[in-house]
C-alpha cells in the first residue's frame, strides 16, 4: 500500500511540471523583451576611462576616495541621460580634477555677522573616441552656504560635506552636458 494516492501523484507532478513550464516561458518573455528593447531603443557604449585626482594643496589633495565619488557620479549622470556604461567602449571620457578649495566672505556690521562659504571645484574633461581626443572642456561650479548671526564664532575653512557634494554632482553633469553636445 503507497502512502498517497495515484491522483496526490499526478497532481503533484502537474504542479512541478506547470511551475517549470511557467519559468522556461517567463524567462524567454523576459530575454524576448530585453532584446526588443535593445532592438528598438539602442543605447549608445561609453566609458568612464579615469579620474585623476590633480589636486595640489588643501584636504583633498590626491584623495583616491575623491576621484572615486566623481567616477561614480559621472556614471550615474551617463546613465541617466539613456548611455550603456560599460568597461570596454570605443567613446570615453577621461577626468581631472584640477582645483578643490573654500572661499570665505565675511562681512560685520558692529555684533551682526554676514558668511558665505563657498566649495569651488574645477575640472577638466576629455572626450575620447578611438584612442583620438575629440573634445576637452575645463568646467567650474560651486555650492554656496550662507549664514548669518549676531555673534559668530569662526572654525575657518572647513568643507561641509553637503557643499561638496552638491558642487561635485553640478559639475559633473555640466561636464557630461558640455562634452556629449
């Protein structure tokens, strides 16, 4: 005498068999799609070749982890704007990251205080098609922090990491907008 019936069997069998079935057909759909899509909708390979950290004087001088975040967010930006990053693409672009620093205001009227701090990034970047440099363009933003106060204490020339980080994603994607236009 078997444990279960002939009819649990093939009912279990059938489920297996409907679960197979339905995975081998979600999964030719899926590479179906995708190939369309790639099909009627090509993306254009680009690569992010290198970010050379040039950066003489100051915090960031020569920081990989600096050079590192602009990489990343340069992919993110190409992305964004419908290219295939990828490691191996005939179009690259190449960055450096020429000059990081603060630039302080102040201005004081008796006990009230005026401050502005600002984080300035330059770079240049190079767009490069077949080993062959196509276009170079040098780009400068920043991000701006003003504050005000009766009486201030000042700590002097510190990046704050929310002006750095808004200065490096406006210049990277004015880099991308200058070079791929």
């Amino acid at each position: 005498m078997l444990p279960f019936s002939i009819n649990q069997i093939t009912m279990k069998l059938f489920t297996i068999t409907y679960a197979i079935v339905s995975m081998i057909v979600g999964s030719s759909m899926m590479i179906q799609s995708v190939y369309i899509y790639r099909h009627f909708f090509p993306t254009e390979p680009i690569t992010v070749a290198s970010v050379e950290n040039r950066i003489v004087i100051g915090q960031l001088a020569g920081s990989r982890n600096l050079a590192f975040g602009v990489k990343n967010i340069t992919e993110e930006f190409l992305q964004e704007q419908g290219y295939d990053v990828t490691d191996d693409s005939h179009k690259k672009i190449k960055i450096e990251l020429l000059y990081l620093d603060v630039l302080k205001n102040q201005s004081n009227l008796s006990v009230f205080h005026r401050n502005s701090d600002a984080v300035v990034i330059r770079m240049r970047g190079q767009l490069i098609e077949d080993d062959k440099v196509k276009k170079t363009v040098v780009v400068e933003e920043s991000a701006e922090e003003i504050s005000m106060a009766a009486v201030v204490i000042d700590q002097g020339g510190k990046f704050n990491q929310t002006n750095l980080s808004t200065a490096l994603k406006k210049s990277c994607n004015t880099l991308i907008t200058k070079l791929l236009k």
